[in-house]
C-alpha cells in the first residue's frame, strides 16, 4: 500500500513538473526544483486551471510567515517571551536590515491583495520570478545572518542602563 502512495505521489510530481514547465518556458520562470527548495511548491494539486495562482499563493504563505516573524522581532509587544532574550542578541544595524526587509515583504503583501481581486496570468509570473530572485539572492542571505544570530549568536549584547540601575 507503501509503496502505491508513492508511485502516486511521484506521479502526481511528474504531472506537475511537466505543466510548470510549461510556464517556465512561456514566463522564463525559475526552475522547478530551484522554486521547490525554496517555497515548497511540489504540494500543489496538478489539476487546476490556475497553476501559477495556486504557486503565487504559496509563494504568498511564505512571505506572510517572514513577514509576521520580522514583526515580532521589531514590536515585540505581543511576542513570546523567548523572543525578548533573542532580541538582545542583535545589533542596530540588524534591526535596520529587518526594517527594510519588512517593508519590501510588505509591499509584496499589498500585490498579492491586487493579484488575488484581479486575476492575470502574466502579472502572476511577474510577481513569482520577482519575489523568487529577491528572495533567494538577497532577503534570505539578510535574513538568515540576523536568525543566526539570534539563534546562536554567543553572548547578550550588553546593555548601558537598565530599569534598576
């Protein structure tokens, strides 16, 4: 039974390459496994009319969660507690980067809202292979050097001041 849910799955990513491939061709977007590994885009049902909306969308999720984790990390108001003790580990300099990436984030997320009330093929490969080339060369290697930091960043940087002296 195994092994028939996998010969499906291969299949139904066979069948999804195959009709990718024909908008890459079409819209000189990425390749498939490239746009793959970075968005998680083989979990699409192959059978819609609308492949690239249906990728846009996700490629949409992901920008919404980077969006609203760089949110926490810049108004911590409401964040989880953890998130105060990763805060101290970044420096100025990384919050400014964090600012700048938010507001291009959040300028994908005002397209996104033109794309999902006016549906238009050639504006949805537009915005893949943009969102695709500023995410992979530049916002994920900003992003990933101010996480790394967070995560594993040594020693809290350390304050002037503090509410008790």
């Amino acid at each position: 039974m195994e092994d028939k849910i996998k010969t499906e799955d291969k299949i139904n990513l066979d069948e999804l390459k195959q009709e990718y491939g024909k908008f890459k061709d079409k819209w000189g977007l990425p390749e498939f496994n490239e746009l793959n590994k970075f968005f998680d885009v083989e979990e699409i049902d192959v059978e819609t009319d609308f492949l690239l909306r249906k990728i846009r969308r996700i490629v949409s999720d992901r920008i919404s969660g980077y969006l609203r984790f760089i949110e926490v990390i810049l108004n911590p108001s409401n964040a989880p507690m953890f998130i105060f003790k990763l805060i101290k580990k970044i420096e100025e300099e990384d919050k400014k980067k964090l600012t700048e990436i938010y507001n291009i984030l959040g300028e994908f997320e005002l397209e996104i809202v033109k794309l999902d009330l006016d549906y238009n093929e050639t504006k949805e490969a537009e915005f893949i292979k943009k969102v695709y080339k500023i995410l992979s060369e530049d916002i994920s290697k900003k992003l990933l050097i101010i996480v790394d930091k967070m995560s594993n960043g040594g020693e809290i940087k350390k304050e002037r001041g503090s509410y008790f002296g």
